[in-house]
C-alpha cells in the first residue's frame, strides 16, 4: 500500500485508501494506534495533528485555474487530453474520467470504486499528483502512461496513441507545481 500525500487532506474525506474513515480525526487516530500500534492519544494531540493535516495546502500550478480547468500555461495536448477526460465512456456514457476525478471537486467524488485493481479504493487527487509516484492504491504504476494504459484496456476505451499521450500530458499539468514544495504561505492557499 502506498502513503498518500497528505497536501489538501481537508478536502479529500473519506480517508484511507478505501475510504473507510468519514473524519480526518477518526482516520489519524487509526494510523496511530491500529496501523502502527502507538498508544491512544489524548483529544489534544488529535485535535493538534488534525489541525496541522488541515493546513498543508496543495502546492500552487499556474496550469491549473478556477473549477479546476486548465489555463493557458497548459500544452495544447494538455488541453486536448482535458477534452479526453471529460468525455464520455464509449461503452457507458455514463462514465468519464471527470466523472470520478471531479475538477471542480478538487479531483475527487468522495466515492470508492472498483477500477479493475483488485479491490474498492477511493478515487484519489490528481492535483500535485506529479509528486506522488507510484500510482493506484498500491504503487503498480510508476508512469500515468502506464496509469491510462490500465483504464484503455479495463474499460476498452480505444485510445489512440495520440489520445493516450494528450491524457498523460493533461495529468502531468493538473499534478504538477511551480515547485515540489512550498511555504504554506496565503498564495498557497489560494
């Protein structure tokens, strides 16, 4: 299992890569004492370590705007792959990639799911996902070549080459970052 990044954890509920904990108190609480068999910890050192997950920001894009679309500083083939992953699913118009990793919803439906990776895990953010390697819920991907690979073939989307390459252009500009940390500064936070 990999360790998710923890910038922008107040918006990400449920927690844990199955989404099994609706509060970020429950979830931190779990990893002390059921994940690495800590002691209980007080209220007031929950509520400190709640506080503090609270405040780490996604780091700023300037390729990322408002609603979470693109902006001019994103490529053309990232603006091409934006088109892809709004659209709809051939085989089931009801889903898109959009349709999971919300743009306007920091990337994420709050929702867990079945993507045929042996399991029901949590959609995750995309949003400064370039600093987050491997990918999936336990590390089986360590490109989105190979991520948008896995989703072509499970959901026989019929992507071609041009199409894969446009969809991992636009992942690599909704997660990336001016730079791989931060401050935690107010331009940060907006």
């Amino acid at each position: 299992v990999t360790a998710p990044s923890l910038r922008g954890a107040k918006y990400l509920a449920p927690y844990g890569h199955a989404g099994r904990f609706a509060s970020l108190r429950d979830f931190i609480r779990n990893v002390i004492v059921g994940e690495f068999a800590g002691p209980e910890p007080s209220g007031q050192v929950l509520d400190a370590l709640v506080a503090y997950v609270q405040d780490i920001s996604f780091l700023p894009n300037a390729k990322l705007g408002a609603g979470g679309k693109l902006t001019d500083k994103a490529s053309a083939a990232a603006h091409r792959g934006e088109a892809l992953f709004n659209r709809p699913f051939p085989r089931d118009a009801a889903l898109s990639c959009a349709g999971c990793h919300k743009p306007d919803g920091a990337f994420v439906d709050r929702q867990v799911h079945d993507v045929g990776s042996g399991g029901w895990f949590k959609t995750k953010t995309l949003i400064n996902a370039n600093f987050n390697a491997p990918y999936f819920h336990d590390g089986r991907y360590d490109s989105y070549a190979q991520v948008v690979a896995h989703f072509d073939r499970h959901y026989a989307l019929g992507l071609s080459a041009q199409e894969q390459a446009d969809l991992v252009a636009y992942l690599e500009a909704v997660g990336d970052a001016e730079e791989p940390t931060t401050r935690n500064t107010l331009q940060a936070e907006l």
